[in-house]
C-alpha cells in the first residue's frame, strides 16, 4: 500500500494491530524482537563526541540542517487546536534557531559554564538523539513507527507519526520534537489525536546503510566526532577518557546508547551545571539514568493520560503486566513530568 493512500481504514488496522503489539513488546524482557533480530545481524554502529576537543562552532549544526532541509515540515497555515489544549507547538516560524532542538534543528551545540577545581570553564556539548540500545521512545509508541535499526540508529516514520509526544515523554532527554499542523492527524481527527509529527536526529541513517559516516562528523573541523563500529568506539571512548583522566557518558545510561560523551570534566558536574539552569535542565546529563521502561509504571499511565489515542489502551495494559515497584515508579514519574513540562515551556 502506497503511504500517500493510508485512510481511515487503513489507520483503524494498524491501531488494531497495534494494541495487540504492544502487549506482546512489554511482556517477558519487555524488548521487541526486531531489536533481537537486529542485535543478530551485526552490532550496529556508534559516535563518539569528545568534549575535550569540540570547540562549539557549529559546522556540524549547519551540515545537519543542510542535509535534512529537505525533510522538515511544512504545516498548514491555519494549524487547527486540539481538545483539550488549545494551543499547539508550531515552530515554522523560528526555522532558523540554531539554540535547542526543534523540528527543524536536529543537533544543537548547549554550552555550559561551571567551576571546576577552582577555575571557571566553559564546555560545548553537542546534542541529539543518543540512539538507545533499547529505545523507550521505540518501545512506547502506539503505532509502532520508531524503528531500531540494525545499524543502530533510532528513526521515527514521518509518514505515520501522530505526534502524540509519547516518545519525547519518555526520552530521559526530551529529544523528539513536535511540529503541528503536518501530517496524518490532519486527516484522522485534527481536533481530538496526536497533535502533529515528532521529528529528530536519524542517525544519517541513508548515509551509514551506504557505508557513509553521518554528514556531522564528516564536517566537524576539530575531530570532534568519531563514528565507527560500536565495540570500536566504546573501546575508543574509554581510552580518551582514561587519557584525559575524565569522565564517559552514555554508555550506561537509558540501558546503553550509542552515543559516548568524553569529557574532561566529570558528568555529574556538567549535569549539576546544566540542571541549574532552568533553560537546560530538560536536556541535563544526570549519570546512570535508568531506562524508564525498566524502572517505572507511573511515567506510563501519565503518558497514556497525555497522549489521548488508541494506543494508550496498548501501553496501559502493557504496564499492568510488567511492573511491580510502585512507590519508586511515582517518584520517577514525577521528575520526568516536570521535565517535560519544563521543555515544553521553554519551547512556547
Ligand atoms: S562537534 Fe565539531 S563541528 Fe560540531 S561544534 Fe564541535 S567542533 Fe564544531
Ligand atoms: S535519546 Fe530519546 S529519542 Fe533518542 S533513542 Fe533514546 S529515548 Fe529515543
Ligand atoms: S547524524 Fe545526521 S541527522 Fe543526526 S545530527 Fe548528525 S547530521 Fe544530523
């Protein structure tokens, strides 16, 4: 079936087969096969981002958004509201901030200033998505249209997104971003599901399915950017780290990215400094965060609550079924709403 003739019909079949996926995908280890089937298939491929030597000129921001202009979104210029909110995220008209994440920025240089052994410094931080070992942006979705691909990269389908924000609800970095007025949902039910489409960072994955690095790295003057296998850069991450006397991020976090920071300057600092701050709190670095979906119930029921659609039955009686610890889940829960409220703040 050709995307550009996905109805009504044809939405209803795949919410059907959803429900019934996602059950499936939060019971036993709570991962979906395809990640298995991946993980068969060769060990996929990683970055690896050297604090040390990034000096925040962005050339690897404009190499993304020359690369991907092409796919940003167009919304309708009457963007309808949607019940029970009566604003949207529209982000068409700031196209050219190049200062966070939006559908239209998909790496962003955050700068952070901090104390460190008594000295003032000030460390360049790329950011985008960190293409999780075990997706939970992946494994909440309703619709099932975030992929994990065999070569690593997390890649949401544009075509079949709702943009009901579950996925950035769920990142620990709040990295997808929400463009209204675009896509299926116009065509559903404007007023009452989803909201738009969730857009990010793919990984470059055309580039690295020809065996091409992402355009990025290729760009970054300074070598910023390394991306190869993934047993490679995770040995490669650990030894300039042990170099520098420094510190690593990523590599246990959210259950394991592909994503490996390298810092001079210990990550529980960095994040100290980043939380303070309330403009980038929400994309903060806290070390050994915990993959939500191994950790908590309560960040789901609050995403089924926020995300009004079919697969809010999928994911709710998933949740049911997997998790036991209550009193810890509502804790987590409750941090990682006021981070996402926080984001959205920031970005209206
Ligand atoms: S990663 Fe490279 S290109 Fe990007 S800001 Fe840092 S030094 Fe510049
Ligand atoms: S960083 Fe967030 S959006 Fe990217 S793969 Fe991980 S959970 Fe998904
Ligand atoms: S991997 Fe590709 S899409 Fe992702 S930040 Fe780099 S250039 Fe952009």
């Amino acid at each position: 079936m050709s995307k550009k003739n996905f109805n009504r019909r044809e939405f209803l079949k795949r919410a059907g087969f959803s429900l019934a996926a996602g059950a499936a995908v939060y019971s036993g280890a709570g991962r979906p096969a395809r990640l298995f089937a991946a993980g068969r298939e060769k060990e996929g491929f990683a970055t690896v981002i050297d604090l040390a030597r990034c000096a925040g000129c962005e050339t690897c921001v404009l190499a993304c958004r020359g690369k991907n202009a092409g796919r940003y979104p167009e919304p309708v210029e009457d963007i309808p509201a949607y019940w029970p909110r009566k604003g949207y995220e529209d982000w068409s008209k700031e196209r050219e901030r190049t200062d966070r994440l939006t559908p239209y920025n998909w790496l962003f240089v955050q700068r952070v200033t901090l104390q460190d052994g008594g000295e003032g410094r000030t460390l360049n931080i790329p950011r985008r998505c960190m293409h999780c070992v075990n997706p939970p942006c992946a494994n909440l979705c309703p619709f099932g249209i975030i992929e994990k691909t065999a070569e690593g990269a997390v890649v949401i389908d544009h075509d079949y997104c709702f943009g009901g924000a579950k996925c950035r609800h769920v990142c620990p970095w709040s990295i997808p971003q929400r463009q209204a007025g675009t896509g299926l949902y116009l065509k559903i039910a404007p007023q009452l599901a989803g909201g738009g489409v969730m857009y990010k960072c793919d990984f470059c994955q055309d580039r690295i399915s020809e065996g091409k690095v992402p355009a990025c790295v290729a760009a970054c003057p300074y070598k910023a950017l390394h991306f190869g296998p993934r047993g490679e850069m995770l040995a490669l991450a650990r030894q300039w780290a042990a170099e520098l006397e420094g510190d690593l991020y990523g590599v246990e976090e959210n259950g394991g990215t592909a994503t490996y920071y390298v810092s001079p300057v210990a990550f529980s600092l960095i994040d100290g400094a980043l939380q303070a701050n309330p403009k980038s709190a929400p994309l903060a670095m806290t070390p050994g965060l915990e993959n939500p979906l191994h950790a908590s119930t309560a960040t789901y029921l609050k995403a089924m609550l926020i995300a009004p659609f079919a697969g809010a039955a999928a994911a709710g009686l998933a949740v049911y079924k997997q998790f036991t610890a209550p009193q810890e889940v509502e804790q987590q829960a409750d941090k990682k709403t006021g981070q996402t409220k926080k984001d959205t703040e920031q970005g209206e």
